[in-house]
C-alpha cells in the first residue's frame, strides 16, 4: 500500500496570555485614576524620570503539538485516543488544513473529507441542498458526481423534510446528520472524523460506525478521534496514543487502547466516584474466595465472592442492592441485585451488616472488569459506587479450549458438543 499522510516532526504553537484581573473600583477611583493618567501624558515631555508604564499581560507559548511523526498507508484505519488536551483534535484540524503547523511538514496524497466540530465546513446560510453541492465543489467533485450520490446522502441523513431550510435552523444532531452523510459519501480518499458523532443520537452514531467500517473496506483511508473505545476497537486497525503533543505509542489497537487504559483505571477496592444521600453507605467491600481471602483474579468458570459490609444514620428492614460490572471499554456487561434472588438485604444502623454475593461459573470473557455498588430504593440512591472494584478474569480453569478467545467477546455460552450418525 502506498503512502498517504506523511507527518514529520509537526508542531503546533500557540501563545497564551495571562491578564490580571482587575479588582473592583469605586466611581471616586476610576475619577482619580484617569485625572492623574492624563496628568502623566500632559508632563511626559518635560520628564525623563516617570515611574514605568505598567507592563504588557503576561504571557507564554503552550505546544499543543510538538515533534510528531508518523505515516498512514491506504487503507488503514487510525484510531487516536488520549486524555482531554492531548492535541488530537489540533492534529485532526492541521491535518484538515484548518490550523497552519507552527513547525514541521504534512504531506497528503488525495482528497480529504473531514467532520471535526457542529458548525464546521457549511455554510449557515445556504440550505442542506445547497451545502450538499458545496462541499462536493470543495472536494474537486463534478455537479454529475455529486448528483449521484445525491439522494444515498439524503437517505442516509434522513433530513429530507428540511433540506430546502438554512442549516442555521438546524439542531445539533440534524447538522451531524447532513455533515457525516455528505463526508462519508463523497468518496474522498481520506476521511478525518472527530468526536462530533456524539452528539447524535445511539441510532445514528450505530449508522455512522457502520459507515466508517465500510470506508475501511473500501480501500479508502480513516482517521478517527474517539473516547468511545469500544468504537476504535471495533473500527480501526491501528492507533495512536497521543499525551503532552506527542505520540506516546502507535501499533495494534487492542495493545495501545489496554496501555492507555492502565493508566487510567482505579486500583482494587478504590472508588472512583461516590453518589448518594449517605442515608446507607457500604463500609467495606471486597472480592475474594469463599473463606472470604482476598482475591483479585479467577478463571473463566470460577465463583466469584463479593464481600460488603453496610451501615446507616438509621435502621432501614429493606434496602435494594445491585452490582453492575463493565468492562475496560465502559460497557455493561452484567447488572445484579439482590430482587433476582428473592433475598432481603437490611441495615441496622450504625452497627455494620455484612453480606456476600456468589456469581456462580463466571461466564465472562477473559480480561480486566470492573464492580460497581449501588444501595437504595425505588428512586432514590444511598450510596453508589463506580467502579470500585478490579477484579481479572483469565482464560482457563474449567475450560479446555486453548487458542485465545477473540478480543471483542463480553462472555462464553456452555455447549455440548456431539456427533449425530446418520
């Protein structure tokens, strides 16, 4: 596969300045103030020694970018992640010719389509019709081109009814319809899109990831900004790591999205997040064996033991308690409480109450978890804790299969299999 982006040692400089802000001040001092700043103009000239004039704000120089290297082939599919201010959306908008490099060069090869932020690339006062042409004109496409592919993008953004209206009437959500559609369906060699998909709705962004997959298929190249890693891991086949500026780690998405993520996850038995009135609240809590040992890591098929302890500002006869676990991407992959059993969970105040889950044959996938606590009842939350717990799950135990399970599976389903004679 030939090159198509080339990027060598790109930066990104921007200069910040710091203004103090000014305090409150009287009527009587703005008076005095001025009266005397006009005094000092008026005696400027017969003066050689004036105090200082007040110096300019502050200010510095902030590197969103800085010595960024890499190349994309035709065909890949890039996924780049990272922390909030990591640059990646400064990437995407030089790479778009949006922002100018400070230093370093870009190299493209193609027509490039890219939907960065609501409000990007149409203009508010022509119609969807009209921006539809537009941008098919910006892109180098023939008025016949654009024609054909005119209706698939109308279909697509489902905005039929108001595509003789001024985009400036749109919603949010219906501008990232038209502004996807006409991106993804103009055949540009290389599509750039950032994390304005979500702002539509879970339907649509479905669509647009569909879309995105089949660019991919199409030979045509893809660089996509996300923090739903789900979707990277699903789309892209390679990723960038991006902190401070800079590339931290490119390679397989699977290798880079679990280096990011061990960054950023909390420890076992540490709560990220509390939420609640505190009517209740767990004082303790643990994962562990069935002597109630600590515990951290089980085999697919295991009994995982999950170990609270409750105590209140009072005596409450019934309390409503669930698990959910998700998994490293933020996905739910289960949700527990104590109604499926039938089993009747109470407080008796200040004096601690303990209790014990039992997830019989552990029927995830093998990869890292994380165990969310929630106590409360009907609308109203005690004590919620997310993702408070850490637990691994590894492939083995009572399972004989060897090769490695794919990346994307939540959980393993029990068969029997057999041979049918005849």
């Amino acid at each position: 596969m030939s090159t198509v982006i080339t990027v060598q040692n790109l930066g990104k400089k921007y200069t910040i300045s710091h203004q103090q802000r000014e305090e409150y001040s009287s009527l009587r001092d703005v008076i005095t103030n001025s009266a005397f700043s006009l005094g000092r103009k008026l005696i400027r000239p017969f003066r050689s020694s004036l105090e200082p004039l007040p110096l300019a704000p502050a200010s510095e120089d902030f590197w969103a970018l800085k010595d960024v290297n890499f190349e994309v082939k035709q065909g890949d599919r890039i996924g780049i992640i990272g922390r909030n201010g990591a640059g990646k959306s400064t990437l995407l908008k030089t790479l778009s010719r949006i922002t100018e490099p400070t230093t370093g060069s870009i190299r493209i090869k193609g027509r490039v389509a890219s939907l960065l932020e609501v409000g990007t690339g149409f203009h508010p006062e022509l119609t969807g019709r009209e921006n539809i042409f537009l941008n098919g004109a910006i892109l180098g496409m023939r008025r016949e081109e654009i024609r054909r592919k005119f209706d698939e993008i109308v279909d697509f953004a489902e905005i039929e009814r108001f595509l003789d209206t001024p985009v400036k009437h749109y919603s949010s959500g219906m501008y990232v319809r038209l502004a996807f559609a006409v991106a993804a369906h103009l055949e540009p060699e290389i599509l750039i899109v950032d994390e304005v998909l979500a702002v539509g709705d879970a339907q649509f962004q479905r669509k647009c990831l569909g879309k995105m997959e089949e660019v991919g298929q199409e030979g045509r190249t893809l660089l996509f900004v996300s923090h739903q890693l789900g979707a990277i891991q699903k789309i892209c086949t390679h990723c960038f790591l991006l902190g401070d500026g800079t590339v931290q780690r490119s390679g397989k998405t699977s290798e880079v999205v679990e280096e990011y993520l061990s960054g950023c996850r909390p420890g076992t038995a540490l709560a990220s997040v509390r939420k609640g009135t505190g009517t209740v609240t767990f004082a303790d809590f643990h994962v562990g064996e069935i002597d109630g040992k600590l515990k951290e890591q089980f085999f697919m098929g295991d009994t995982i033991y999950v170990y609270f302890s409750l105590a209140g500002r009072e005596s409450l006869a019934t309390i409503d308690v669930s698990l959910e676990l998700r998994d490293v991407y933020g996905d739910s992959v289960a949700h527990i409480s104590n109604e499926d059993d039938g089993a009747v969970i109470s407080c008796k105040g200040e004096m601690r109450s303990d209790f014990c889950v039992a997830i019989p044959e552990c029927s995830l996938a093998p990869k890292n978890y994380f165990i969310s606590l929630w106590a409360g009842k009907l609308d109203e939350t005690y004590d919620h804790l997310i993702d408070c717990i850490e637990i691994t799950v590894l492939q083995g135990g009572i399972l004989s299969r060897k090769n490695p399970y794919p990346e994307h599976m939540k959980c393993y389903v029990p068969s029997r299999w057999s041979e049918v004679n005849g």
